[in-house]
C-alpha cells in the first residue's frame, strides 16, 4: 500500500513518499487526489493524481476545509440530517481510501439503521438490506465547511452479485476509535466514491 498520511504518524518516524517528493520539488503542487469509479465493472477503477486534480473527474468548484488534527486527514464535520431530519450538530472525520465503508461509532450505527426500512443485522457486524427497499433508505446529508455532501441509498448500498444471486450490503460499519483520536467517523470509499476529493498538503 502507498500510505499519503502526514509525518506525524509514519511508522519509526520515516518521511512518508509524498512529502518526501514535495520537498524535493518533484510535483508542481503539494497535493494529490482521488478518484473512485462509482460502478466496480467501469473500465478505470479509479485514478491517484499526483500534484494535482484531473478535471475530466469533476465540475465546478472544491469546497476546502481544514485538517484539525495532524496526521490522518482529519476535519470536522459540521452536521448531518438524516431523512431531511437533523441527526447531529457536528463530530469528528477523517477521509481514508483504505477504508471500504463509512465507518463510525456502534451507536451511531445502531441509530441509523433503526430509521432505515429493509435492514437486517447479521452477526450484530455487517447489514443487509433488502434491495427492493433501496429506494426508501433516507439520505444522508452531511454539512462540510457549509456545503451539503448528500449520500442516498444507492450511494451507501453495496450490490453484489454472485453466481447470479445480487445481495445488497449496508455501505456502514461500527468501530469505536478510543478519545483522544476519537469518536470518530472515518470517511471510507462510500463517501470518497460519489465525492471527487483533493488533498491539498501545502496548505
């Protein structure tokens, strides 16, 4: 894995790659984006641009906000209304594509899926849904730096398909990250896959 976190979690104090390469002035600018295909049979399935964004990915204008902790990319989230409905004033982030779902606090989780039609706890870890009620799930609507990020149920169901059986899997998962760090929600591919992101190390 290529790990693009800040110095101060690099593992015995080694410059990460990335900050190595920025120092040295090898990129024209100290930042790095993602791109996640939003269907795993697209013929790209995803792009890491180097000291720079590619613009073939997206429109309009990014909406920046700042890293509050170094060493994970971690901000703040400013809100979320569930279903059009406020679920909470704020709570702690960080983006990570190497996290598949939108991970958060069990309770959190266990709050959500209790407004969420057609779900089901298997083992009390992962969630099914069924796929016909997709269309019901409430979307989730995150504020950011006072823009509104909105994920529908398309966008947090996972289908997949095998020897021709499609199941459709709840895009969230419950893990508890111990204070200081957290409570923390940490903005796995979910998020990152409907969200073209920049991350912008110089600044």
């Amino acid at each position: 894995p290529l790990a693009l976190g800040a110095p101060e979690i690099a593992v015995h104090g080694i410059p990460p790659l990335f900050q190595r390469a920025a120092a040295a002035k090898l990129l024209p600018d100290p930042v790095f984006a993602f791109y996640l295909a939003k269907d795993a049979t697209a013929a790209v399935g995803g792009e890491l641009t180097l000291g720079g964004a590619d613009p073939q990915y997206y429109t309009g204008e990014f909406t920046y906000t700042p890293v509050t902790i170094p060493g994970y990319w971690q901000f703040n989230v400013d809100g979320l209304n569930v279903g059009g409905a406020s679920y909470s004033t704020g709570f702690k982030a960080i983006a990570d594509t190497g996290t598949s779902l939108l991970a958060l606090p069990k309770a959190d989780v266990k709050a959500l899926v209790a407004k969420m039609p057609g779900v089901t706890s298997i083992f009390g870890k992962e969630y099914m849904v069924n796929c016909s009620m997709i269309s019901q799930l409430p979307p989730l609507e995150f504020e950011i730096a006072g823009t509104k990020f909105e994920l529908t149920g398309d966008d947090y169901v996972l289908k997949i398909t095998q020897q021709g059986q499609t199941q459709c899997l709840l895009g969230m998962m419950g893990i508890d990250v111990p204070p200081p760090r957290g409570p923390l929600w940490i903005m796995g591919d979910v998020f990152l896959r409907k969200f073209y992101t920049v991350f912008d190390y110089g600044n």
